[in-house]
C-alpha cells in the first residue's frame, strides 16, 4: 500500500498511475489475506481467508492488465471488458466450494487450501491474462527506442519474476510437493515494475542491485545483533527480569545507534559502492560539479557557453551538445556553443517563443526526456516533441533559468554509448543550467547598473564639456567681432592670432580627452611588473621633477607581477605624478613618495596596492568627494591652460583601473597632502 501510494504521489492524474495504484491495493488485500490465512487457529477461520486472498488474487492479473495497456497505449477495449466480466464471475465464485472446496494438512501447512471443480478455469484464466499481458509487453518493446525501450524491458523481466513467482503458489493444489517458496519474488516483481514507472531512466543497475544487497545484509545482521544482545542478558542475569523489558532495552539500544551511526554508515556503504562499480563515471560528474562553481570566475559570456558544451560532452560522453539562448527578451534562441557529430541537424534547428520545447520547459524548471514526453499520452505537445526529436537528434532537454526569467536551454543528443542519463546525470544538468542562469543575470544586472552609471556621467560630462568649452569660444567670438573695427591694428592681429591659436589648442585638447575618457575598446593584457611601470614613467616625468624641484622615493624591493595593459598603466602612474607635481607648487621641501603592499582575501587571493603620495596642501572635502567625476579639478578655472588639463585626468585613471579589474581611492588631510590607492589584483 505505501508503495502504491508512493507511486501514485508522483503522477496523481496519469492513468497509469492510476491503474498501478489499484494493481498494489489487490496485491496488499492478497498479502494481507496470506498473513490472516497463515495465522489462523482453526480449519473453518483458515478457509474463509484462503477464498478471501484467492478472490483478491484473481484481480491482480485483470487490474495488471489493465495497467499494461496504459503503459503501451493499445486500444483493447472489448477485450479488456471481457476480462473484468469473467473476472467479476471468478471473484464471486471464489467465496464458494466451487474454487476453494476445503483446507487440509501437509508436510508445510496446517491448512493447505484444495482445488475445487471450477479452480483449473481460475488458473487457466491467471495464466492467460499474465502470457497475453507478456506478448503485448514484447510487441511493444520490439517497436520502441531508447528510454521507452528501457521501460519496457524493465517491466518485462520484473513480470516474468513476479509470474515464475506467483506459480509457485500453486503446486501443492494439486499434492505436487513444491512449497510457495517464489512468494518473495512477488514483492521484487512489485517494486520492479513500480520503479520502471517512476524511475525507469536511472540504468546504473548494478549500483542498484548491490546497494540492495548491501542493505539486505545489513538490516539482518542489526537484528541478529539484538537478538544475541537479548538472548546474552538473558542467560546472564536473574531470571527475575521480564523477557519483553530485555526486548524493548536492546531494541532501544539499537533504535538509537542506528539514528546516531545510521546516515553516516549509509553514506559510507554508498560511497564505496559508487567508487566500486561507478569509478569513472563518479569522477566526470565530480568534473561537472566543479564546472557549477567555476562558472562565475568565465570572464566573459561566450567563455561560459563554450566551457559548458565541452564540459558536458566530455564528461557525459555525449557527441552531441549545444546551448540555445536569447538575448533579454527576445523572441528568437540562438545557438551560441555547439559539439557535434551533425552540425547540420543542431543548426537546423530554428527555437522561438512558440517552439514546442521552449513551451513545455517554460511551463516546468526540470530537465526533460524527449522520449518521455514523446511516450506520455496526457502530454499535448507529445507529436511536436517527436517530429523536434527526430529532425534535431535531441534528446534531453535543460532549462536556463534565473528567478522567472527563461534565458534558453541545453540540448544533448544521445550518450555515445547508448548508455541513458540517470537521475544523478539530470540534477547535476539542472544545477548547471541554474547556475549559468544565476551567472547571466547578475552580469545583466552589472551591465544595466554600469549603463545608469553611464547616464549620470555623461550628464556631468555634458555639462562641463559645455562649461569648458563655452570660456574659448567667447574669447574668440569676441576678438571675430573687433575685427572690423581695428582698422589693421597689428598689435591686434598678433594678440587675436594669440588667443585663437591658444583656445583653438585648447578646445582640442579637450576633445582629445573626452576620447580618451569615452574610450571602452578592449585591449591586450599580459604579465606586467608596476615596478618598471613606475620607473619608466619616472623616466618621463623626470624633468617635471626637476624643474619643480620635488623629490621622488620608491621603493627598491621587487613588486608582484599583476595582469594589466603595460601603455595603460604608464598613463595611469604619470596622470598621478603629473597631478602631484602640480599639487606640490609653492611648498617647502616637495616629495612623492611611492610605496607598496600586499592584501590577501579569503579565498587566498593577493591584490598589490600601490600608493603615490605627497605632501602638499590636500584636498578640499567637498572636492575629494568627487575627485573622479569628469571635470573636478583642485585648480581655478583660468589656471586651466592646456598645461594643466581640464579635471578628466582622474576620470581617466579610474577608467582605465576599473577595466583591470581593480580599484582607486584616495586619502588626503589638509595642510599635510594626499595619498591615491591603486589596486590591482596580481596573478596568481
């Protein structure tokens, strides 16, 4: 009855379900009849239950039947009333001397049940139902493929076990002297058949077979372990102590340290069943497992989509990969990565909205079989499925989701080996495609939060391009508009020619640093030592030095290699230089002093930080809050020459900092100078 209920929780509404529920409830009325039969204390009690599991066991083969024609989708309608009514004939007939005449002893039983005048016709009828229920099976299977195939056979074998089973019942009807010993075959037959219908796609069979075993000695030897725990205490104490005190002390006992030690000897027993008889297959989905975690360290989308199909066909050995997905939302999935032994059956393949895959993933987050859905009658969409199967070769299914948002799917041909994706295989896939989905999502939402970003930006460069550039152009209009009023004036020519040539230079100057601010183009990265950076852009500035007068220290210990774009750096390093020496004007005993350290995160990580400082004025609070917004500038406006800049210098720095995936700050305190933070992760 558990077992039917078990069966029935996973597919409440699927008529073979259904059916199968009502094929437990005859088999448990029989059972439970046997006991009753087996139990009873006089000849009249043990004839009443003996009819009473024969007329029960009469509507297993009929409610099986009726089962098996679900399951293979046959149309045997008039065939299938025909049983019920001789079954109704034979199950009215078993509480009469017609099927079950009397009980007598043997050599086994006290009350052993007699055939009566009408039993051969009981039997002939069984027998028939379980041979035609058989031949269905095998036609069936003959036609079918794949999981479907699989099935079938899973419920073929556990038959024939539960028939060869059954028979065995029925020997000692007629004095031929074979016990009922194939009684125990009738619950494996049960749970076969009800595993081939929740669970028939797990094909690690063996694993299966010797974790039963394993179990099977195990729950005996605990018993047997209390029983020699019972019978000790016995025999070593009084006898005044209660044989049913000693039962409950050990079973306590034993109750107790199988809570304690039970999960951690169950893990332990499967553990060394999965090493032994899934050695290699363990080790490739520990491979997978790793992918679901390494998936947020791909830089980039394209790297996610690629290492995911190779990872997939090399540790599921599947020839046949590729990922379908859409860009926001969409209404188009574009293969993005593919493996393949039939390129042009995966390309083939054209995946919208309206699709009948994307719609029957959309409806559920779990992997999907195609061959389930292509043999589930209830299913609507069980055709389309068929025809996508056939013309594309896919045959497992995994969604991308992230929260309610369908990004697209996985889609996986068949293993190389014809060996089937088990549950383990499915919930590993399921793990991936959310982990991918979880990955785009939080990448989705960086672009939209640096697009905001952008926006506030270009609103502030906006207005002080606007700013900046307004101050030349009136000095120039206004000299335009003197023109014709000077009368050749050549002091004013030269003064004209001057200031134009000068603002002209100017509004080009800062047209070349809005470029650079804007620019987002990627460049090439390698292994780049901050120590010859420092060095190469002292070498540059080293006139600046002079002529100002300020002093340079760094230091001369060796600095971890970091990933970053040599050219960049340099113009990051002589930017704040170049600010320094500029802040550092009119001061006594002028410095820039560089230094360096190592940070260490949790994960082991190592971020080198280097510092430039001086120790001129410092910075205005107010100003330091925004000293890497474009045009912040710690200088008046009509101290901007194009010497000086035009405040996009910061702006250009944090910029190019951010694309090593690294980060700036700044700490300054007034009357004592200022100190930039370069972080920059090193290269483990």
């Amino acid at each position: 009855m558990a077992l039917g209920m078990v069966v029935f929780s996973k597919k409440p509404r699927d008529a073979k379900t259904k059916m199968f529920t009502w094929v437990m409830v005859a088999v448990a009325t029989w059972s439970t009849m046997y006991f009753c039969w087996l139990m009873s204390g006089n000849a009249r009690t043990a004839l009443i239950y003996c009819r009473l599991l024969s007329a029960a066991a009469i509507m297993i083969p009929v409610c099986y039947a009726h089962f098996i024609i679900n399951l293979t989708g046959a149309s045997h309608r008039r065939e299938m009333r025909a049983r019920y009514v001789i079954a109704a004939v034979l199950f009215g007939l078993s509480f009469t001397p017609w099927i079950v005449s009397h009980v007598e002893s043997n050599k086994w039983f006290i009350f052993w049940p007699k055939a009566g005048p009408l039993y051969p016709l009981y039997l002939g009828f069984f027998f028939y139902i379980f041979v035609r229920v058989t031949t269905l099976l095998l036609g069936e299977f003959k036609k079918s493929t794949f999981l479907r195939r699989n099935q079938l056979l899973y419920v073929i074998i556990f038959t024939l076990i539960g028939l060869l089973g059954a028979s065995t019942n029925y020997f000692l009807w007629y004095d031929i002297p074979i016990p009922p010993v194939g009684n125990i075959f009738v619950t494996v037959y049960m749970i076969g058949v009800a595993y081939a219908v929740i669970r028939f796609r797990l094909m690690e069979f063996n694993l299966l077979i010797a974790r039963s075993i394993s179990y099977i000695v195990l729950i005996p030897l605990i018993a047997l372990l209390q029983t020699s725990a019972v019978y000790l205490l016995n025999k070593t104490t009084e006898r005044t102590i209660n044989i049913y005190y000693l039962v409950f002390v050990c079973s306590f006992i034993g109750t107790l340290l199988l809570i304690i030690w039970g999960p951690n000897l169950r893990r332990k027993i499967d553990g060394l069943l999965e090493q032994r008889f899934l050695g290699v297959m363990a080790a490739r989905r520990a491979k997978l497992r790793a992918l679901t975690q390494q998936i947020s360290t791909i830089k980039d989308e394209e790297g996610i989509f690629k290492q995911t199909v190779e990872s997939i066909a090399e540790t599921l050995t599947v020839d046949h990969v590729g990922i379908f997905m859409r860009i926001d939302y969409e209404p188009i999935f574009t293969l993005k990565a593919f493996i393949s032994n039939q390129i042009p059956r995966l390309k083939k393949l054209i995946v919208n909205d309206k699709n009948p895959l994307v719609l029957v993933l959309q409806q559920s987050p779990h992997a999907l079989l195609l061959d389930e859905i292509e043999h589930n009658p209830s299913n609507q969409n069980r055709q389309s499925i068929a025809q996508l199967r056939r013309e594309s070769g896919v045959e497992l299914a995994v969604p991308i989701y992230a929260g309610s948002f369908f990004y697209g799917f996985l889609a996986l041909g068949r293993r190389r080996t014809d060996i089937f994706y088990s549950d383990a295989d499915l919930t590993l896939l399921e793990s991936l495609g959310l982990q991918i989905g979880l990955n785009l999502r939080t990448r989705q939402l960086e672009r939209q939060s640096n697009h905001s970003e952008k926006l506030i930006s270009l609103g502030t460069l906006a207005a002080g391009l606007a700013h900046e550039i307004r101050n030349p152009l009136v000095s120039i209009r206004t000299f335009s508009e003197l023109i014709g009023d000077e009368n050749n004036d050549a002091d004013f020519y030269r003064e004209f020619k001057s200031v134009v040539g000068r603002d002209v230079t100017r509004i080009t100057a800062i047209i070349e640093n809005i470029s650079a601010f804007a620019e987002n183009s990627q460049v090439k990265t390698g292994p780049v030592n901050i120590k010859e950076v420092i060095n190469g852009v002292y070498d540059i500035a080293k006139t600046e030095f002079t002529r100002a007068g300020v002093s340079f220290e760094k230091p001369e210990s060796d600095m971890p290699l970091v990933q970053g774009n040599y050219s960049q750096l340099l113009q990051v390093f002589l930017n704040l230089f170049q600010n320094a020496i500029h802040a550092l004007e009119g001061r006594n005993s002028p410095c820039v002093k560089i230094g360096f350290r190592l940070e260490s995160d949790e994960a082991g990580c190592q971020t080198l930080i280097v510092s430039v400082a001086d120790n001129g004025a410092g910075i205005d609070e107010i100003v330091k809050a925004r000293i890497f917004d474009p045009f912040i500038t710690t200088k008046a406006t009509g101290d901007q020459v194009v010497r000086r800049g035009m405040g996009l210098g910061l702006a250009i720095v944090k910029r190019i900092i951010e694309a090593h995936n690294g980060s700036i700050n700044v700490t300054s305190e007034s009357g004592c100078g200022t100190t930039f933070y370069v972080h920059l992760p090193c290269i483990t």
